[in-house]
C-alpha cells in the first residue's frame, strides 16, 4: 500500500485528509504542529464543500449543530456598482455552509484520527523532503513572504483584515454579507452563536484606527454588539507558479490566497485534492494539472475583479485605484479573448442561463456571472469590451 502524508491541521488539512481517506486506498501520514493554534474566524464555503462533507461523512444538515454553523443561502451585497441591494442566491437544491473553523477542525479530527489507515503524527516540518512517504499534500498555512515559487495577483487591491467577533443568541441572517465600504468592503459570516465581521482594505490609503471606527457603521446598520475578540491581519495575494509535481501537492494557504469575496477557497481546495490523486495515479500529467491550476486562479481573481469594476457609492482614492486595477485584469481578459471572456458572453444570453452548460469558470456557474452582472450595473461595459474585440 503506498503512503501519503498531509501537513497540517488547519480546514484544508482536515479536508484533504478527509477526501484521501473517502477517494483512495492509500496509508495516511497526518503530520502537524499541535503547538499551531486553530484560526478562531468565521468562514463561509461555496457550493462544493458541503457536497464534499455528503460524500466523506454523510453529513447532513443536523450536523452544522455541531460545528456551529449555519446554512449558507446566498451572498448578500450592499453598496456595489450604483449601490443596489440584491442577493447572489443559490440554487434551491444546493447551499454552501458558515462554520466556526476551529469547531470543524476539532469535529474533523475525532472522526477520523482513529481510523487504522491513518497514523497522527504531531511533528513541526520544516522540509518536506525528509517526509518518508510516496506523496506529499502540504497544507501549512498562509505565507508571511513570498519566493521564487509564487507570483503575487497585483489587481486585487486589498492588503489587510480587521475582524471582530460579534455574540447573539441566534443567527439574525442566512446568507453572507458582503458590503462595499470607504476603504473596501465588510464581511459578515453567521454562526450559531456570534456574528464574525471584517474589514477588507487596503493599509496604503487608511490606518487601523479608521476602519474600526468605519465598521461601527455596520455594528449599527445590522444591530450587532461588538467584542474584545479581534482579529488584525496582513495579507498578500498569491499563488504558486507550479502547485503539483510527481510527488507534492501544495494546497489551502500553502498554495494559493486570494481575498475571500466569494468564498472560493474551500471549493478550489476541493479540487487541488483531487487533480493532486489523478497526478499521482497517472490519469494526469503534472503539466496539465499546473496548467488547470493557474487558469482557475486568474479566472477566480477576474471574477473578483469584476464587483471592483462596478465600484462603489463611495469615491475616493481607494476606489479609483480598485477600478483602475480592475478595468486592467478585466480589459486582458477580453484582449486575449480568454475562456473567461467568452464565458461571461455566453452567461448573458437568456436562452444560455436556462439551459446552461454546467461548467463553473472562476467558480462561478452562468447564471451566478448573468445575475452579478446585471446587479451590478455592468452589462454595458461588458457589451463595450465584446464590441472591441470579438466583433
């Protein structure tokens, strides 16, 4: 039987483990540093994470009980574009999940540490070389600094995090907020218990002090009581050049960060696991896989790119400087007349949403881009930019 250790803890570590354990028959390394705390934040998943949880533990909707979270229905978005409220919904037969990480971790780990393929090691690695397995899923978490192996996605313009943890008694909303602000925009993700907001923006054009006093405004808006438990963080968006080879896969942080607009990263951790397998098992060459790898994350920063491009009821430096690096990301993508382009064109059409194709680019279906796009107030720039270069 052949051997794969996955590195790290942490949601994606959980998820990998997972996934190897349900999909192959490999012996299992489960390596982490136990003096690595959880992240205690909120986080919300697309629509591929709890299909992923059906699969492995049969999860149902019971289950979030037990990682304190919630059904996830939608997006809800404020002050984007010309500053029209809407919802970005889901299908009526999937939803996506809001879950306390630190719960989900430690409910992951029960279910599965006692399993005989796998062998819990708590070491600290500090080269994956020395690992004494046939594969390798390093799932170590977020990169402080970047090096030659990564390339850092520029046209995304917001830097930092500020999050603050607000308690209820009950979740007041079932759908994550997203609200364009001054300096950015706030993240609202409901748990059972507390309420986790942030603020995304970039420290080149404000300081700390005035985002925590800008956030009052949703604390107010939405009837939230603010705690002492916060969060400040400094972030790079990034990705790695080359993520699978012959024997290591990189995947969660250790791979790739891109802010979470649309909380795409556990759904594109989904997939990192499987391309890593098919790799591995020889359906798949490492050059295929990398070059799947690197579409999906320019693809998922020109979706993100996109609610940048409508701007934002707020003018000001910030958003001139969203817009400008938007338009950029965006106006290549039609230049070179990618799949990207061709499948925002193609969302459009009525007739398209209706009978649509059932691929998701930047991991988004059709009819998710024809709503956004609409909402948004971008169908005539779309329209603009297909004139120039597709007639």
């Amino acid at each position: 039987m052949k051997k794969i250790s996955v590195v790290g803890r942490g949601t994606v570590g959980c998820l990998s483990v997972a996934h190897f354990l349900k999909h192959t028959n490999l012996e299992i390394d489960w390596i982490f540093d136990p003096n690595i705390p959880a992240a205690a934040v909120g986080e919300g998943t697309s629509l591929i994470f709890p299909k992923e949880l059906l699969k492995v533990f049969n999860w149902q909707h019971d289950s979030l009980l037990k990682i304190k979270g919630t059904v996830k229905q939608g997006i809800y978005k404020e002050n984007w574009g010309r500053g029209e409220s809407f919802l970005h919904p889901f299908p009526i037969d999937s939803v996506g999940m809001h879950l306390s990480a630190v719960d989900f971790q430690n409910e992951v780990f029960e279910l599965v540490a006692n399993n005989s393929r796998i062998n819990v090691i708590e070491n600290k690695v500090t080269d994956l070389k020395n690992i004494d397995s046939d594969y390798v899923m390093s799932c170590t978490g977020s990169k402080k600094s970047l090096d030659d192996n990564y390339v850092e996605h520029s046209n995304i313009p917001v830097n930092s995090a500020f999050v603050t943890h607000c308690f209820w008694d009950y979740p007041k909303f079932t759908y994550t907020l997203t609200i364009a602000r001054p300096w950015g925009w706030v993240f609202g993700v409901p748990l059972q218990h507390r309420c986790a907001i942030g603020y995304l923006y970039n420290d080149n054009f404000v300081n700390l002090d005035e985002i925590k006093n800008d956030v009052r405004e949703v604390f107010k808006q939405y009837n939230l009581v603010p705690s002492n438990k916060t969060n400040h963080i400094k972030f790079k968006n990034y990705s790695r050049l080359n993520n699978f080879s012959d024997r290591v896969a990189y995947n969660g942080n250790a791979s790739f960060f891109l802010e979470p607009l649309e909380a795409t990263s556990t759904g594109f951790a989904a997939y990192i696991n499987r391309y890593a397998f098919d790799v591995w098992s020889g359906s798949l060459s490492v050059e295929e896989a990398n070059t799947w790898y690197n579409e999906e994350i320019s693809d998922i920063e020109s979706m993100i790119c996109l609610h940048y491009l409508s701007g934002s009821t707020f003018k000001n430096d910030f958003w001139d400087f969203a817009t400008s690096l938007a338009e950029n990301k965006i106006e290549k993508e039609f230049a070179y007349q990618t799949k990207f382009a061709k499948f925002v064109l193609h969302s459009l059409n009525e007739n398209n949403v209706l009978f649509p194709t059932g691929d998701n680019i930047g991991s988004w279906p059709e009819l998710s881009y024809n709503i956004n796009i609409k909402k948004l107030n971008l169908e005539k720039r779309i329209r603009l930019l297909e004139r120039k270069y597709f007639s």
